[in-house]
C-alpha cells in the first residue's frame, strides 16, 4: 500500500496516519513533521521554510519534493508507506506522481479529509504543541491534566506560530486556493477516497478502514 492523506491543516490526517501505519506495518511519512525538524536544527533548508510557515503560508515546492523524492527512493523504495501532508499542490502531485511510475509503484490511495472551516479553526487556534516530544494536544478537545505540561513527557506545551488565528486563516486561504484543485487531479485517477473528518478519530479511522477494504475489492 503507498497511500496519500490529503486535507486542510487540522483534518486529523497525521493522527490517522499513524494509527494505520501502526496497524497495517507502514511507514509513516509526515512532510511537516521533516520541515519542522529542520527548523529546529536551522538547516538551510529549516531557515527558507520557517518564513513560509511563520507566515501561514505553503512552503515553496522546491523545498520538500527532493526531500520526499530522496526518502521514498533510498529508505522506502521496497516498502509501503503513508504520505501525510504532501502533495499541497498539482504542481507537487505530478512530480510525486512521475517519481512513483518510473519506480514502478504507483500511488494505491488517496484519502481526502473533509472538515467545516469553523472547525477546522476552533482545533489549530486550540493546537498545543510539546516542545520536548512533539506529542499534540488541544486546550478545548483534547486537553493535560496539568494546562501547559505535556502529559507524555512533562514536557511544556508551545502555541506555534502558524497556529495562532490570524495565521491559521490564511493558511486556509492558502489551502482552498492551492490543494482544493488536487481532488480532481486524483478523481481522475480512480484511487480518491473521501471520509468525514469532522467525527471522532475513532469513527475516522473506521470510515477509511473500510473505504480500503472497498477500493482493494
């Protein structure tokens, strides 16, 4: 199985990926959890990146389609994998797309996350990121027993940037005006598969657990 997670920032989409990846044996391959860490090591790479996202916009796509073109050749040519958070963009789909046929493994999946903007709002202006082990909570959904400790690691809890309103809007602009188009790119290809990812995770999971099953048949 090589599948996309594709939806607007807050869909829920690295929360199932990991999940699956768990209980299918895959690979998780999360784009902004890799820029993230660059930001953190201040790689060049990390400081092009970091006024994108400071920003609330879409990191360039000559930043990332090397990185993920490297990892999927090198590290996962043989394996399967769930891609979170990449392709943003036709421009990027096509490039992935191309990688992947010349390898001879195509793409099996593509799971898009539906969710209302004002929910999509009330869970990134709620987000919390721990600043020790990256673990993420929500002051409204999903809350710590102590505010502001990680309850991981007791790690302190951060307010990213690009998760404070103003940022989170225009990131959803920037969504609607550059990812939207991806759906018909990949309808066209007969592998799209949509879920309601504005239901718990658990009902989430079920909804694409069974939407593979379907599409494998």
């Amino acid at each position: 199985m090589r599948a996309v997670f594709l939806g607007p920032p807050g869909a829920g989409k690295g929360t199932q990926a990991l999940e699956l990846a768990r209980s299918l044996a895959l690979a998780h391959l999360s784009t902004g959890d890799m820029l993230r860490s660059h930001v953190a090591r201040g790689t060049a790479l990390g400081q092009r990146a970091k006024a994108f996202m400071d920003a609330g916009q879409l990191v360039a796509d000559d930043l990332i389609i090397a990185m993920v073109e490297d990892r999927l050749r090198t590290d996962l040519a043989d394996a399967g994998w769930i891609l979170d958070g990449f392709p943003r963009t036709v421009p990027q789909a096509k490039a992935l797309d191309q990688s992947l046929r010349s390898s001879g493994r195509p793409l099996t999946h593509v799971v898009y996350f539906a969710v209302p903007r004002t929910e999509l709002m009330s869970r990134l202006t709620g987000r919390r990121t721990c600043s020790k082990c990256g673990a993420i909570w929500n002051v409204t959904f999903k809350p710590t027993t102590v505010d502001g400790v990680c309850d991981l690691c007791g790690g302190a809890l951060a307010h990213r940037s690009d998760d404070r309103p103003e940022a989170v809007g225009r990131r959803l602009e920037e969504y609607e005006r550059s990812t939207q188009p991806l759906l018909a790119h990949y309808r066209v290809s007969g592998c799209l598969i949509e879920v309601d990812a504005s239901r718990v995770p658990s009902q989430v999971n079920d909804q694409i657990v069974a939407a593979l099953r379907r599409n494998a048949g």
